[in-house]
C-alpha cells in the first residue's frame, strides 16, 4: 500500500515565468523610487522630519488621504506595492488611527473589487491572478469550512490575502459578507503596520525595530506553515 503523499503547498505565482515577470516588475519599481530619490533628494529631504511631513500632506486637505486609499485599492488587485509598506507610510504621515482608517477603507474597496472581478469574469480570470493548486484549495476550503475559516486564513500574517480575495469571489458566499470578513480579518496587521510607522515618526526606533521584527517573524511563520494551517482549519467541526 503506497505511502499518502501531503499535498503540495499553494503557489502564489501560476508559474516560474509569471513569479519573474513580477519580481522584474518590483525591481523596475524598486529603481525608479531609487532614481527618484536621487534627482528628488533636496525637495523631498524635509520627508526625514515627521512633523514637516505631516504639515505637508494636510496642506493636501482631503486629496491625501484619498491617494492613500486609491493606493491601497489598487495594491488588492494589481499588487505593485505590498499592502504593509503603504500601511506603514500611512501611518508615518497620519498616525496609527487615520492612517489605519483610510487603509481599510482602500482594503475594503480593494477587496470588493477583487471579489467582483473574479466573480464577474470567472475562473479563468482569477487563473491568472493565482495558481492552479492554490485555486483549488482554497475554493473548496471555504465552501466546505465557511466564512469563520475564511476570516482566520485573513487574520494570520504571510497568507497571501490577496491571492485568497480573489478565490473568495468564485465561492457562492454574498460579496457583503466576504467583504466584511476581509476587512475585519486583515485589519489588525494594518493597525500593527500603522503603529510601526508612527514609531518611527515619533523617534521610538527600538520599539519600532522590536515590533517590524514581531511583524516580520509571524509573517515567515505563516507563509512556512500555510499549508498546514489551511488543513488544521479544513479539519475543524462546524
């Protein structure tokens, strides 16, 4: 009797060729934000003083914190900033609370948007966006263990929330409450990633280190053992 092989973790990337296209994509942006800084240096050099910062963008009055929100909309669906690098920008330049208001406002949108597109357009469109493996897994995961699983797989950092957002929106599940769901579920990260940059505007660097590396070492726990968390919670009783 042959030995049960485990199943093999989801991919975030449909192949070898689309995890470079992306990888190309963040180092042509990776380049150009450090071009920018270069030629920018003397203009944006008051952005080191957290107070002049602040001034600065609410000079914008409400166009700010609705380019932070269209920003993190955006990054649901097309992904060309990570989700937490925005968060703690915001809350660099906002505080932990505003910041984190306009960030789940953007995620909400961001992730109605998700859902709508793969519902709208269907799995071939969502195959695109994720892998074939990871497709399967988890849109039988949470049609079998419902919205309860879908929120703790949101809740635990490293999970590739955004990959899930669309899976969600091939399920039967109402987009109300998939929505719902993603924002509650993804906000306390957000929170954590706004507080880490208002440390840093406000010069608690050693409390700042100390919680980017709390952030970052649940972050690797949970994208290392994501396999294994979705199995625990496919095994959960209803």
């Amino acid at each position: 009797m042959g030995v049960a092989m485990a199943p093999a973790p989801p991919r975030l990337f449909a192949s070898p060729r689309a995890r470079r296209q992306v990888l190309l994509h963040l180092l042509l942006v990776g380049l150009l934000l450090v071009g920018a800084a270069v030629l920018l240096r003397r203009q944006i050099a008051f952005l080191t003083d957290a107070e002049a910062a602040r001034a600065y963008v609410r000079g914008f009055g409400v166009w700010a914190p609705l380019a932070l929100i269209v920003l993190q909309a955006l990054q649901v669906v097309l992904a060309p900033v990570p989700g937490q690098v925005l968060a703690a920008v915001a809350g660099y330049l906002f505080g932990p609370w505003w910041g984190t208001l306009y960030n789940v406002v953007g995620i909400g949108i961001g992730s109605a948007a998700a859902f709508w597109l793969s519902r709208r357009f269907g799995r071939t469109y969502v195959e695109r966006m994720v892998a074939e493996d990871a497709l399967a897994t988890f849109d039988g995961f949470v049609e079998r263990r419902g919205l309860l699983s879908l929120f703790v797989l949101f809740l635990i950092p490293g999970l590739p929330d955004d990959a899930i957002c669309f899976v969600g929106g091939l399920t039967p599940i109402r987009l109300r409450k998939l929505v719902v769901v993603a924002v509650v579920g993804r906000a306390p990260a957000f929170f954590l990633a706004n507080v880490f940059g208002d440390l840093i505007a406000t010069g608690d660097t050693e409390v700042a280190i100390g919680l980017l590396v709390l952030l970052t070492g649940l972050s690797a726990l949970g994208y290392a053992n994501r396999d294994r968390i979705a199995r625990r919670l496919d095994g959960w009783r209803r």
